[in-house]
C-alpha cells in the first residue's frame, strides 16, 4: 500500500559553466526529463571535434514527445533542441552536458543508473521520473495481462532501480526476465535483454505519450492489495 511522501525535492549541483538560469532544484517536469534521457537518452563529449550534445531518441512520428522535450528543455534551461535526423532530437549544449554529469545523469545503455537521490524526491517527482522512462522505453501492456507496463533494458541494474523506485511509490513491480531475441542484421546472433513488469495504480505514472497513457486510462481492472480479480 501507499507509504507516507516524506520527500523533497533535490537540491541540484552548479557546476562553472552553466547559466544562472538552470534550475537549481528538481520538479516534475526535470523529473520526466530525466527519465526519458535515462531511458532513451545520450550524451556525447568530444573535445576534439568540439562537440557536446544532448541526444533523445524520439522517432519523427512522435511529434507530441519532441514538442514536450523541446518545451521542457526551454522552459527548465532556456536551450532549444535541433532535429539531426528522423530518429533524434539534439541539445547542442557543453553546459548541459556537463550539468548532467554533475548530477549523476551520465553513461550509455550498460552503465546508467537512477541516481540515489531520485528514491528521497516527493511523489509527484518520482511518479514523473518513472513516467519519463515508461514514455522513453516502455510498453502498455494489454488489460487483463497483470502487470500494466513492462519496461526493457540490457541493464538488470538499470531495471532493478527502475522496480525499486515502482516499489516506494506504492507500485508493483515483478522481474527482471531475461529473454533472447533475433538480432536486426546478423541471422546468426541473437540479442539478450532483460524486461521487468509494473503494476498496480499505474494511472499515477506521469506518462505523457497519447499512445500510452489513453491505454493507461482505458483499463478495466488493476491489481491492489485490497481486492483480487477486481472483488474487494
């Protein structure tokens, strides 16, 4: 059930190079930022080539997530976003690089982690966090299925914090399961990845991709604490 909200919002570290007018403490829109970059996010940082940016992987068909990235990262830091190519939308930024890194924000999709703050934010924090994710990289999955959403990583690591911040904001978490699947390009190889379940109150999540929260709030039934197959 339900655990008393006794978080608070992070106090966020400055670093040298960003403006005064990058937030100096989380909300729930930087929340929901964060969780997307972790999910479907990169940074590179390259000095050599004199190149620092900020990379979300958005499909161009998602028109409704990069307008929602690209008034965040105005709204939240004053940067606008560039689209490279049909798969990506871009902050060209060292600043927000290096603000990221100083935040624990960093690594690639073997080594990222929810940074150890995320579990002590409020709520509505870490309910956007999770949303974020979800929107970057998850799956609604068909009503009646049990769990409500699977997310998908190559990362047990990266899945357990995910089921650790599901659990203290009253959620369901169940994994992770490893499975194989074909690889895209090589007939021979198969890919190994991992997949954990969320359920429960899953309408809370912060999910702000129509594709999946109209399936979020069309369910019939989820499992409580209170209540099997729907009977209290």
């Amino acid at each position: 059930r339900d655990l008393p909200d006794l978080g608070v919002s992070r106090q966020l570290t400055r670093t040298a190079l960003p403006p005064e007018h990058f937030p100096t403490s989380t909300n729930p829109e930087l929340a929901w930022l964060f969780g997307f970059w972790i999910g479907d996010g990169c940074t590179r940082d390259d000095d050599a080539h004199r190149t620092w940016r900020v990379e979300f992987a958005v499909p161009e068909g998602d028109v409704e997530v990069r307008d929602e990235i690209a008034r965040v990262v105005t709204e939240q830091f004053g940067l606008s976003i560039k689209t490279p190519d049909k798969w990506r939308v871009a902050v060209n930024s060292r600043a927000l690089v290096v603000w990221l890194a100083a935040n624990d924000l960093i690594g690639g999709s073997h080594t990222k982690r929810i940074p150890g703050w995320a579990f002590a934010l409020p709520l509505d924090e870490r309910l956007a966090l999770l949303g974020g994710y979800v929107d970057a990289d998850g799956y609604i999955l068909p009503d009646g299925s049990g769990n409500a959403v699977s997310l998908t990583s190559t990362s047990t690591a990266l899945l357990g914090d995910a089921m650790e911040l599901a659990a203290v904001s009253g959620l369901r978490p169940t994994g992770p399961y490893r499975f194989e699947s074909a690889h895209p390009h090589d007939a021979h190889r198969t890919i190994v990845g991992y997949r954990c379940g969320i359920g429960g109150d899953v309408e809370r999540l912060d999910v702000r991709n129509r594709r999946r929260s109209e399936r979020l709030g069309g369910r019939a039934y989820r499992h409580s604490d209170r209540s099997a197959a729907g009977v209290e």
